[in-house]
C-alpha cells in the first residue's frame, strides 16, 4: 500500500485560476515590445517562471525589466478576475485534517503566493513555499518538488503532486512523485500522461483512490 504523507500543490491554474489573467499580462508585454504571437506562444509561460522563458522572446533583453514591467499591470482594468479553483479550500482541509503534510511549489514569487494562498483560505495549512525565488531552474526541473519533500521530510515517493501545467506534470515526475492533472487550462486528454487527471479540485478525497505509480518511487 502506497502512504501518501504530504501533498504538493502549484498555485496559479490548481488553487486558483490567474492563469487567463497570466497569460493576458504576458501577451500585453509582448504587443507593448512589438513581438508577434498567438496562443500557442503564450503558452509557453503556462507553469512557468517568466525568467526563465522571456529570453525565448527577448535574447538580449533586461529580464528584471520585463518582469517588473509586466507586473506593473496587475491592475490594468479589465484583465479576468483570480478566483479559486473550485473545491481548492475543501482539498487542503481534508488533507490537513488527515494530518499529511502540505506544501505549495510554484513558479511565481513568494509574494503573490501568500496573497494568494490567502485568498483561497488556507494560508495557515500550508507549511513551505517553494516559490520561484527558491530555485535557480524552474519547472519542468524536478528541484522545486525535491525541495519541497525535503523541507516536509518525506521521501518524494510519498508525495502526490497537483498540477495543471504541462511543465508541472513533468517537474514532478522527474521528482519521483504522483502528479495529479488538474484541467483547468488544458483539456484533459492533454494532461494524459499524469497518474491521474480531474476537471477541479470538487469532491477529491484524501488520501486518494485510483491513483497507479507508473515510474520509479525514491
């Protein structure tokens, strides 16, 4: 029998939905620089750290510039709300109740992911942030969720990770964990290649049922 002792879960697209208002942020920098792209570009930021993918875009460019940039529109006006991903609070209760232990690796910075985390009503459950100032290479690399399990002191292996992102299912497979897809920005046949895939986060319990290992456990 597997034990699953903690959970791992991303932030923008699994706990809340910003990745729509992300990706317009990203794409109104791009228009602002005169860079041409359609969706299939942008998604190339889906999951993760912008400093890592805006040298795709801008080979010589200030990469702390355009970060600051485009968080200078966080509050343009008519950008999609950030709300929660449906059954986001009840998922982390059920698996706080349980007594597992939780931790959150994403790929934004560790300002927004207490705000956010905040929003959704659970910042007092979670007991690491992995965020992008924590890792020199962000997702599809493995070391945020090798970091998170060593922060939590679990083995990877007993570790279930929740992930919308094509960049996440990978970084936590690399790790040597389960990954959970979570559809809320890609179509489910998509995210195939997770151990499991849900539409959202309603009505999932813990510890999870229906969920195979299909590679290595460290």
């Amino acid at each position: 029998m597997v034990v699953m002792r903690a959970a791992l879960f991303d932030l923008d697209g699994t706990l809340i939905n910003t990745e729509r208002r992300s990706l317009a942020m990203w794409a109104m920098l791009l228009d602002n620089h005169g860079v041409e792209h359609d969706h299939v570009l942008l998604r190339r930021f889906m999951g993760r750290r912008g400093a890592d993918v805006l040298p795709d875009f801008f080979p010589d460019g200030d990469v702390r510039a355009l970060l600051d940039e485009v968080h200078s529109y966080h509050d343009h006006q008519g950008l999609p709300d950030v709300v929660p991903v449906p059954g986001a609070a009840e998922l982390v209760r059920r698996v706080a109740a349980h007594g597992s232990a939780i931790g959150l690796v994403t790929s934004a910075g560790r300002a927004w992911a207490r705000e956010r985390l905040a929003q959704v009503g659970v910042a007092d459950l979670v007991q690491t942030i992995v965020s992008a100032e924590d890792v020199v290479v962000g997702k599809p690399d493995p070391s945020g969720y090798l970091e998170a399990a060593f922060r939590l002191d679990v083995k990877p292996g007993e570790c279930v990770a929740f992930e919308d992102s094509l960049a996440g299912i990978a970084a936590a497979q690399a790790a040597g964990m389960a990954c959970v897809g979570v559809a809320t920005t890609h179509r489910p046949d998509e995210l195939s290649h997770a151990d499991l895939v849900i539409s959202d986060l309603s009505g999932i319990d813990w510890p999870l049922t229906g969920i195979g290992w299909s590679r290595p456990r460290y």
